[in-house]
C-alpha cells in the first residue's frame, strides 16, 4: 500500500471513530425561547396555571423579554387574577409597543367590572392600520351581542372588516344575519369567514346554517369538523343533530 492510500485509509477509519463520539447536535434554541415555546403549548391545552410557572421562569432567564411577559399576562387572565395580568401585560407593551391587541384584554379586564367607559378607552388604543385593530373589535362585537346589543355589536364587526384577511368580521356578520333569520345571507358570511381560518366556531356556524337550509350533506360534515376540533365541551345540541341526519341517511339508502 502506499503512502497517500494509506494516509487515506487512515483518515477514514478516525472519520468513522470520531463520528461516534460526536457531541449531540445543538437545536440552537434559547432556554427563554424554549420555556416560551412551552409555555404557549400549555396555554393552548388551557394549563393557565403550569404556562404561569414556565413563563415565569421565561421572565427569570430574560426580565426584558417582551414575549414571556404576554404569556404571564394571558395565563393570569384567563385564571381571573385581574391584578397580574393587568401588571404584565402592561409590561409587556412598554416592551414591546407592537403588541396592541394587549390592550384589548385590558379593556376586557374593565368591562368585566362594569367600567365601560375605561374599556373602551384601552379598545380605542389600537390604530387602524395594525392588525390587531380587527381581532380587538371582533372581540367588542362578540361582547355587544352576548349584552343583546345588536345594532352596537354591527358597529364592531363592521370595524373589524377594515382588515379583510381576518375571519371575525365576516363571521360576526353572518352571526347578526342569522339572528334574523337570513340563514342563505348567513351562510354566504360564514363562507367567507371559513377562507382565512379554520376556527371550531365558523365549523360550528357553517353546520348550522346549512342544518336550516336543508343541506344536511354539508352540515353533517361541518359539525363532524366542529367535533374533532373544539375540544371536550362540545354544544350538546351537535352530537344530536348528527344522529338525526345518520338515521336521515339511512332512510335514504334503503
């Protein structure tokens, strides 16, 4: 054998050998990101009180990190600590003035003590031009029509149309034009709404305005979407009417 083969050969085998004693490749990710990444799992799966811990500690690794400090915030408010999650989500924004759509919980936190007036001054924070500006007066509108306020919860809706790639204005809309009892123009709303999200809620609505047009194809199949997405507290009256349209079906085939 040579010299330069045997140089090679022996090149190969320390390849093979060192490849095994590799350190373990790095993700690259952070421990704030990570505890962040986390932390939203949890939030999503409704762990308000595990995502609190981990954004928590979020907030040890980096105080300055804007993200941790919307995830306590978020976990706060949907545990009822008004308190907290007012303080960080506070923080939050005078980190990072982007993050507007904040200020709509904020407003949520004083229509919930019955402090209108102080609402809305948080929901009229959000420009137009930012993104949030439709998600926020979505929200306002869904608060109008739970209150009964029809015309009000119009108003909202119609704002949140300013932003035409959100779903929540044309969903709203088809809300309002179901409660009269327009369920063609309804459906054409929720159509629309369905374009930019695949939200359990415009299923549902999808399924139900296809159920009183008569169109049980559909509608079984929207409420089967809205069942394998909205998690374990389904509306009871779904599960029903899918048994209907299953006997439905079977009548027809025979």
């Amino acid at each position: 054998m040579t010299k330069i083969a045997l140089v090679l050969a022996t090149v190969s085998v320390l390849a093979v050998v060192l490849s095994g004693c590799a350190a373990p490749k790095q993700t690259g990710e952070s421990p704030v990101a990570a505890a962040i990444r986390q932390g939203k799992i949890l939030l999503d799966k409704g762990e308000y009180k595990d995502a609190a811990k981990i954004f928590r500690k979020a907030v040890g690794y980096d105080p300055q990190n804007a993200q941790a400090f919307r995830g306590l915030g978020l976990a706060y408010y949907a545990l009822g600590d008004d308190y907290r999650a007012e303080i960080f989500m506070r923080k939050a924004i005078q980190l990072d003035p982007t993050m507007t759509d904040l200020w709509g919980y904020i407003g949520d936190l004083y229509l919930q003590k019955g402090d209108e007036k102080k609402a809305m001054e948080y929901f009229e924070r959000c420009p137009p031009d930012d993104p949030h500006y439709a998600e926020l007066h979505f929200r306002l509108g869904k608060i109008r029509l739970d209150h009964g306020d029809t015309a009000a919860a119009r108003e909202e809706f119609q704002k949140a149309l300013t932003h035409s790639d959100f779903w929540g204005g044309y969903w709203g809309m088809g809300k309002l034009s179901e409660l009269s009892g327009d369920w063609n123009s309804a459906l054409n709303w929720y159509r629309q709404a369905s374009n930019y999200t695949d939200q359990a809620l415009v299923d549902l609505s999808l399924g139900d305005a296809y159920y009183n047009l008569g169109h049980y194809t559909p509608a079984y199949f929207y409420y089967t979407l809205y069942l394998g997405a909205c998690g374990g507290k389904p509306e009871k009256y779904v599960k029903k009417r899918l048994k209907q349209l299953e006997k439905l079906a079977e009548i027809q085939t025979a």
